[in-house]
C-alpha cells in the first residue's frame, strides 16, 4: 500500500506566485494547504486552480500576517512550508511600517509555529529587492553573497520590508538552533501567466503599456522572471537536500521598459498605437511624481540597472526558466484574454 502523500503548507495562496505553487504542487502529487487572510476567497482561488489541476487534495485554513491565530492549526500534519506570503502594495504607504511589521512579523510568526510543529523544510519568497538596492555601486552583478542596505537611498518601502524581513528570518534560524531546514528564494520582477482579475502587481507594466496609460517610456528596468519558473524554484528548492542555509536568486537579466514596450511592439502589433515611442527623460519623471504618488513610488529606481546572476539555482537545483519573452508575452495574452486590455 502507496504511503500518503506528503502535506504542502503554502501561505499567500491566493497571491500570483501562491496560486502558481498550489497549481504545480498539486500536479506533482502532493497534498496541499492554502494559507488565506479570508476564507471567502476559498471558493474562487478552489476554482481558479481547478482550472489547471484537480482539487481534490487542496483545502484552505484562515491566517493573517498580523495575528497568531490559525498558524499552529495551517501546520499540522505538513511536511513543508512554503511562506510567500507578503504585503505588496500598488502605491507605496506613508508609513513604510505598513509593510515592514507585516512582512517581518508574519514571517516569524509561520517560522515559529513551523519549527514547533516540526516541518522539515522552510522555503521563504524574498525578492531580488533584499540583494540589489542601498549600494553605491549598481554596475556589478548581484549574487545570493550581496545584501541590500534597507537605508541606502534606493529604497522604497517594499524594498526594505523585503530586506529586514529576510534578515530577521535568517536571524531566527541562526539564533534558535533549529534543525528544521530554511533556505530563500529571491525573485526579480515576475511576469507570466495571470489566472484572474486580481493579477500581480508587476503586470502592472504590462497592462499600461498595452492600455496607453504611459504618456512615455521612464528609464526604469527590472531582472524579469516567469511566474511558473519562480514555483518551480520554489519545489525544486523544497523536495532538494542541498538547499539548508541556501539563498536562490529567481531571475533572468534585466530589462528596461521601453525594452519591453518594444517586443510588446512587435509580439501584439494590434496594440502598437497604445504603446509609447518617446524615452522620457529623468527629470519629467521626476516632476510627474510630485503629482503621482505612483510614479513616486519608483522615482528612485531611474536609470539603475540591477543585473542578477542566477546560475546558482540552474547549477544547484537544474533550475530551467523561460526567457524574458515567452514571460512577457504570456502576461499580456492572459491580460487580453480575460478582458482588462
């Protein structure tokens, strides 16, 4: 008789990368656990995943980033813990505590309630954002050994909540002597396949390009990744031996936006006449975001370009991601395609 298979904790299910995790993990045979902060999203996340894998193995527990309820129950009977769970706002708060506490203090909230239930392995979502920002040299390239400055002056309030969460995680780990197993994944800017209207925030880019929301072309740039690469890392990360004590850069190079608006140019010649041609310069960005809180929000990130290296995941963990086309055309017949184009 076949043992039972293994139980996933996967927190934020209901966010791009979560959903993206519940549907590989669920096709590759596990039994998986959603973390929501409400349960009536249940029904509707149920029937996106459908969609793509059978449900039958899937159920949803109630847990917010902010409250101890619900954490010691999410992980009963799991073998591992995926934690994406994090706030990622659209408009950058007043209070950069608004994200700081929740990211930092709902990651040691499911790190805690982890290692007393007795998980194997813990997988965090950091970003590309805890690697790449505070330094005052950007033209090198970024591995998992750089950390970024959370009070340099490239920061927003996302980026620092991304690095002090990380770096507290790593502080429990190394100051509680656990033998549960924690590694991190440190994604780029991530694109791909979108399941529903609430789609992530980086399609951002896209859905304004397609819709003629930019007036110009800003010079600002992300390393790019698809969505389905970074749950693959993700599992990869999860089922290896090799990954205890291990950070992961997720992320293929970099890519301006008028780069971008360029091969949408040619990949969707129907929208061409909403794309913009002309590069606005710096200091009309600038003045804009007086105005924009938006456009503030990422005012410090003009003409940076952060290159990543992520060979240590394809030569660890045989990582394989898609190139920044296929991410980028795949956002943008998703977007179509459910109507917000």
């Amino acid at each position: 008789m076949s043992a039972e298979p293994k139980l996933v904790l996967v927190t934020g299910a209901s966010g791009f990368i979560g959903t993206h995790c519940l549907i590989q993990l669920l096709e590759k045979g596990y039994r998986v656990r959603g973390t929501l902060r409400s349960m009536d999203r249940s029904d509707s996340i149920r029937e996106i995943v459908g969609k793509h894998a059978k449900t039958d193995k899937l159920d949803f527990v109630e847990c917010d980033l902010t409250a101890d309820s619900g954490w010691d129950q999410a992980m009963q009977g799991c073998s591992y813990v995926l934690h994406i769970a994090s706030p990622l706002p659209r408009v950058a708060p007043k209070d950069p505590n608004e994200l700081i506490q929740p990211a930092t203090q709902g990651a040691l909230r499911a790190l805690k309630a982890a290692d007393l239930a007795g998980i194997k392995r813990f997988v965090m979502t950091a970003s590309t954002a805890s690697i790449a920002y505070g330094h005052s040299n950007t033209d090198k390239v970024f591995t998992e050994s750089d950390w970024s400055d959370p009070d340099g002056t490239d920061n927003s309030a996302y980026t620092r909540s991304k690095t002090i969460a990380e770096k507290a995680a790593w502080k429990y780990i190394e100051s509680s002597k656990t033998i549960m197993e924690f590694c991190t994944i440190n994604p780029g800017a991530v694109l791909g396949p979108i399941l529903e209207n609430d789609y992530g925030t980086s399609a951002e880019i896209v859905l304004k390009l397609l819709t003629g929301d930019f007036p110009g072309l800003p010079a600002l740039g992300y390393p790019l990744v698809d969505v389905r690469d970074v749950a693959d890392l993700h599992i990869r990360a999860m089922e290896s031996d090799k990954s205890r004590g291990q950070r992961y850069l997720c992320a293929n190079e970099f890519m301006w936006i008028s780069d971008i608006a360029e091969l949408l140019r040619e990949s969707h010649p129907q929208y061409a006449k909403n794309l913009p041609a002309m590069k606005l310069p710096n200091w009309a960005v600038r003045l804009a975001s007086l105005f924009d809180p938006v456009t503030r929000s990422v005012v410090f990130e003009l003409g940076i370009s952060r290159e990543c290296d992520s060979s240590k995941a394809k030569k660890i963990l045989g990582w394989q991601p898609r190139n920044n086309r296929e991410a980028i055309v795949a956002t943008a017949d998703t977007l179509i395609a459910l109507g917000l184009v």
